[in-house]
C-alpha cells in the first residue's frame, strides 16, 4: 500500500503561511531544497487544494534553464508527478493536473490502494478529511529558523490531538530541521 504524506515547509511557530497570506520567509536555502528535492523524489502523486496548487504552478510555468540549480530540480521533479486538486471553486485545471470529481477521502483511499509511490498531500484544508479518516501515514514538516505570529497553520484548525511518533530527524547547517512523525 502506498503511503500518504503530508508536508509543508513550517515556520518554527508552526505556520506554513504568514499573517498576511504570504510566505516569502519560507524560501529554503539550497541545502534544504536539495532535501526536499530528495524527498519529492519517493513520490509520483500530489493532492492539493485550489489555493496550495495555484501557489504550486508557478513550477508549471517556469523555465527550469531559468533557476539555480536546486530549484531548476525540483521543477523538472514537479513536471513528472501526477497532480490531483481538490477544489468545490475550479472547473477546469492546468495541463499535468487533473480535479478530484466526488469524495476527496474515497478518492485518496483509492490511491493508496493502487500501485505506485507515496502520494503527498499539501495544504491543511485538504488534509483534514484525510488525518481525520485514517489516511495520513506520515507528517513531515521542514521547520524554518523564524516565527511569524500567526498565519494558516500546518495542524488543521480545530482538529484535536493527535499522538504521534518521531521517525526521522534531520539538522541543515542554516538552523533548519527536518521532522517526520507517524501516527502512534
């Protein structure tokens, strides 16, 4: 079975979006760009919502010959994966990306059952039904040296606590950590 995998790049008080909708303070250095470059490797799916994949398509659209070497990675990784967006807003998506049609959690069942990579899941909206139904294998957060007071939060709003075990840990020469939790 595949797993599911939600992630984001944090902020040291846990927001994957600042107080005014921005998050330039998450750009990562390139020692921990090229982390998440390999961990975007382990997967051939990602499910969005509307908002994270009008954020994510900037990938679409930029001409890796354009970018630093670590970023120019991860847009050539971006152009292989299967895109899946959950949206009750969208009617149509880009080329790549397809719109999940009915039950996000039936769907995302479906995929775990089938063969292929780990799926990953991004955006707190889109993955609270899944952490809510079970689905959610592991969660991982690469957290940024800075607080920003407030924001839209990795751990959805309003869901109540969750146990959980640490089953990876990684420390970038910039202050950054990476986290990886699994349900206990």
């Amino acid at each position: 079975m595949r797993r599911l995998v939600y992630s984001s790049i944090v902020s040291l008080d846990g927001y994957f979006e600042g107080p005014d909708g921005k998050f330039g303070w998450a750009r990562p250095d390139d020692e921990l760009h090229a982390h998440i470059n390999d961990a975007q490797a382990a997967f051939d799916t990602y499910v969005f919502g509307r908002r994270m994949y009008e954020i994510m398509r900037f990938w679409d659209e930029v001409e890796p010959a354009s970018l630093p070497p670590v970023e120019a990675g991860f847009a050539r990784l971006w152009t292989t994966k299967r895109k899946l967006v959950a949206s009750r807003t969208l009617t149509e998506v880009g080329p790549g990306a397809e719109l999940i049609d009915g039950d996000l959690v039936a769907a995302v069942r479906t995929l775990k059952d089938d063969q292929g990579q780990d799926i990953s899941v991004g955006g707190a909206g889109v993955a609270r039904p899944l952490i809510e139904a079970g689905l959610v294998d592991v969660f991982t957060v690469w957290v940024l040296p800075v607080a920003v007071g407030g924001g839209k939060p990795f751990w959805p709003v309003g869901l109540g606590p969750q146990p959980l075990r640490l089953v990876d840990l990684t420390r970038f020469t910039g202050g950054a950590v990476a986290l990886s939790y699994a349900p206990a």
